[in-house]
C-alpha cells in the first residue's frame, strides 16, 4: 500500500470515528464514548475501508458499524 493511500484510509478512518462519535442515542445523549467508538472502528481493516471509501460517506459507515 502506497504511503498516499494509507494518509487517505488514515483520514478517512479519523472521519469515520468523529461521525461515530456525533452520532447521539434516542435519549439525546451520545451514543456511546470514545473508547467504545476505537474499539469499533478498529475491527475494520485498511483493506476493507479503502475497498468502500469510493463508496460511502463516513457517516454511512458510521451507521453501518452502529446497528
């Protein structure tokens, strides 16, 4: 993997993150803490975000990794 393209899934993985973050539980109240949205976003690989990164918003995979 070239060095751009991993600064790119870097970037992305960072939006990903604050998107899960912003996403707030019916209550009003933050859906769950930073440790918790890490811990989640971890279990996706560089491979498989470069293979949707074309594809969807980080706030798609967001939800994705929220249900």
């Amino acid at each position: 993997m070239e060095e751009e393209q991993k600064e790119t899934i870097q970037a992305y993985r960072e939006a990903i993150w604050n998107a899960m973050l912003g996403k707030l539980a019916a209550k009003g109240e933050k859906a769950m803490d930073e440790k918790e949205a890490r811990k989640l976003l971890e279990q996706l690989t560089d491979d498989e975000l470069a293979d949707g990164i074309l594809f969807n918003t980080p706030e798609d995979v967001a939800d994705i990794v929220l249900v």
